[in-house]
C-alpha cells in the first residue's frame, strides 16, 4: 500500500494528466478488464499499454483471473476526475462562468479530501483482517513499498523463496526507481530495502521487467539471515529446493524442465550438463557455488536467456533470471573465431579514438588475444539474441590514464563491429 500522502498525489497527477490513463481508469471503473481487451479498446500496441500499466502504479491491481481493477485509490482517483469534469460552470445570464484556476483549486481540494477517505478505509479493512502481532509488523515495515509490480512480490519472494523471516526484521525501503527500457521495450522497476534486526542486518536489491522478477541481490552485512525454515547443509539439495520454490512463485512453464535437468544432478561439483536445448552450468569457486540454466542450440550457449542462482557460504545470495525475457534471434556463424580476430584487428588499425583531448588513429595489438568469447547479444533494440563475439586484445603501447586493453564486440552472423571499448588493466 502507498505510504505517504505525497507518494499517491504523485501517483494520482501522473495518472490524470495523460488522457490514456484516464481513458483506461473510466473503463476499469465500469467493471474490471484484461490486458487483451484493454489493447482492443484503447487501439494501442501492447508495449504502450504496458507503459501506461506500469505508470498507473498502485491505482490499480491485477486480479488472480488476470483482469485488472481499480484499487481504492483507483476509486477516488476516478471520483476527482468526475468531480472536475461535472463542476458546475455558471453560465446563467447575469452570472461569470468559474474561472480555470478555481477549478483547480476545487480539484486539488477533491482530491485531497478523497485520498484522505481512502487511506482511512484503507487502514481500516487492513486492520480488520490482520492480527494485532500482525499489525505490529505492518507498522514496522510499512516501508515496503512498490510502484509498479506489487507489494506482495517483493514479500512473498523473500519469505516463501528466499525463505527469510520477514517478522524478525525491521525493513526500510532505501529506494524505488521505475523507467521504461526502450532496448528491451518493457518497463523496469528497481528497488531496494535494508533488513535489521538484533540478530542481522540485510540489504535486498529487487529488479522487475514487465512485472517479472529479472534479479534478487541479497547482501549480508551482519551475520546470516534468519530463516523461516532450517537450511539444508547441501547446496545442492538447496538449489534444487529453492529453483522450486522460485517455479511456485512465478509459475513459469521453462522452471519444470529446470527442475528436471538438476534432478539428475547427484553431486556437487563443477560440471556441464544439457538435456534437450537447456544446459545447467554448475561453477564451484572457494565458498561460492554458481547454477547456471541456459538456452543452447546449435552449439551456442545463449548465457543472457538463463536463470542464475548464486550461493556463499550456504546463502542465496544472488537470483537472476532472464529466460522469460530474451529470445533467439538467430544461430547463424558466418564469422568463426579466427575470422572474428582478424575483423578486430583491421578495424582497430583504423579507428580513431581521443585521449585527454588528443585524437590517436590507429592502434596495432599482440597477436594472441587476452579473450575470445561468443556471447550471443541483442541488436537494434530488440530482445532477439543472436551470435556475438567478445575479443580482448592486448595494445602494442600504454595510453593515456594506462589504456593498454581494448574490447571489440563483432556480430558473428554479418561481421559488424558493434561496439569498441577502450581498457585498462
């Protein structure tokens, strides 16, 4: 729920001012729609409509039968805007018609008085479902706040994944961003919180796209989180129980062939294993252990359409997933390693970059490379992966600031240089 009377009239301001959002609040306050009828409608492609899903924020809900409704503060949103639209002008003979500024002012009047209602029956029907230990935590942690994705997400990932005691801690919300990502064409929401309690002290980071979990950071700062349920001492055993709490969660069709592919994992060690077009990458390093589930096809392992949860010392402490987000392009290897080398080389002989306002063309490097990597990449703002390498070669000389390094990225299916990055060791 919203915390601050400041937060909502940011919400509700945002909402009024653009006439798709009030097109889409007066349809939602006739009866509740899906995203599908919505776009018919509005006549609006899906990216758009999700924007302004997104912006709309907690003014409406998602319903478990995937229609949307207005929230409470959808309501009184609704009922300011009719407030204004149906204020009375004075036009009868002998009388002025009422000036703008004073519908504003009646406007801002309406809206406060209906965000206060709301809040107020808010409280109150929040009060009446919750306990009083309940109500306890609710006051604790009211910070627990979101724009665009939902409270219960970010609640329900740390308890029932992560399996964190929410109840032992106090939590604070440190940040909350949203923006539209144009190269991925979805909305993106990050946000951050602080756990203390006397026991531990936690950082969570939380990034969404299109309302879907995309990564979950957790940072012990003070001593291990304090757990809803025993761990098991297993990393394994972990990984495999938590990847199906994480399928749970989310629902997602790909966690099941996920889940199958680790089941046939018996011990912990580094290994590669595929089963169909999914590979479970598992990398032990010191105290960290890394599961990585990717797409492969034709050879080529697409590392940015994947799942990946990263444990230290026994503690999830990193869940990303893109699967759900990234597809595949193409597979097409028109240009092998070697070529892929030379294509770097040539081009860096003719590039001309600036040093501390000092223009240098041409650049000679070391005949064997630092790296070679084909890392499948999006290109032209698209979510389509296709084949890509990443070269690291070493510079003949050192430059200015101690650029002695330079990254080359080469499109592998046409040969184009994507981008050039000069580096320092």
């Amino acid at each position: 729920m919203a915390g601050t009377e400041e937060e909502i009239y940011s919400i509700m301001f945002t909402s009024l001012k653009h006439p798709v959002r009030r097109k889409i609040l007066r349809m939602l306050a006739l009866k509740p729609m899906t995203f599908t009828e919505m776009v018919d409608e509005l006549s609006v492609s899906t990216s758009h409509l999700t924007y302004h899903l997104d912006s709309l924020g907690e003014l409406i809900f998602k319903m478990e039968n995937g229609r949307y409704k207005l929230s409470t503060f959808g309501l009184a949103t609704v009922s300011a805007m009719k407030g204004v639209e149906e204020a009375p002008e004075i036009e009868a003979k002998g009388r002025l018609r009422l000036p703008f500024r004073w519908k504003a002012v009646f406007a801002a009047l309406m809206v406060a008085v209906l965000v206060l209602s709301a809040m107020s029956v808010l409280e109150l029907n929040t009060l009446n479902q919750l306990s009083s230990s309940q109500n306890s935590l609710l006051a604790e942690n009211q910070q627990l706040l979101s724009w665009g994705i939902g409270t219960d997400k970010v609640a329900n990932l740390l308890q029932d994944v992560a399996q964190i005691d929410t109840t032992q801690y106090k939590i604070t919300l440190l940040s909350n961003t949203m923006e539209y990502r144009a190269d991925f064409n979805v909305a993106e929401e990050v946000i951050k919180y602080s756990l203390t309690s006397s026991q531990s002290n936690l950082d969570a980071d939380f990034r969404f796209r299109a309302n879907h979990l995309s990564r979950y950071q957790l940072n012990p700062i003070e001593s291990t989180p304090i757990y809803t349920q025993p761990q098991s001492s297993d990393v394994l055993e972990q990984a495999k129980a938590t990847l199906n709490r994480y399928k749970t969660y989310s629902g997602d069709t790909y966690l099941e062939e996920m889940s199958s592919l680790i089941a046939i994992v018996n011990q912990t060690e580094n290994a590669a294993v595929t089963q169909g077009n999914l590979k479970l990458q598992i990398t032990i390093s010191g105290d960290t252990t890394d599961f990585l589930w990717m797409y492969t096809e034709q050879g080529i392992d697409f590392s940015a359409k994947s799942l990946r949860m990263t444990f230290q010392n026994h503690v999830l402490t990193t869940l990303t997933d893109g699967y759900f987000l990234f597809t595949v392009g193409n597979t097409n290897l028109a240009i092998n390693k070697d070529q892929a080398v030379t294509i770097a080389k040539n081009y860096l002989k003719t590039l001309t970059w600036t040093f501390d306002g000092q223009q240098v063309t041409g650049f000679n490097t070391q005949d064997t490379p630092i790296s070679v990597e084909l890392l499948p990449h999006p290109r032209n703002n698209s979510i389509a992966l296709v084949p890509y390498w990443y070269i690291v070669l070493q510079l003949d000389e050192t430059y200015s600031g101690g650029i002695n390094k330079v990254s080359v990225g080469i499109y592998a299916d046409t040969g184009q240089v994507s981008d050039v990055q000069m580096l320092s060791s």
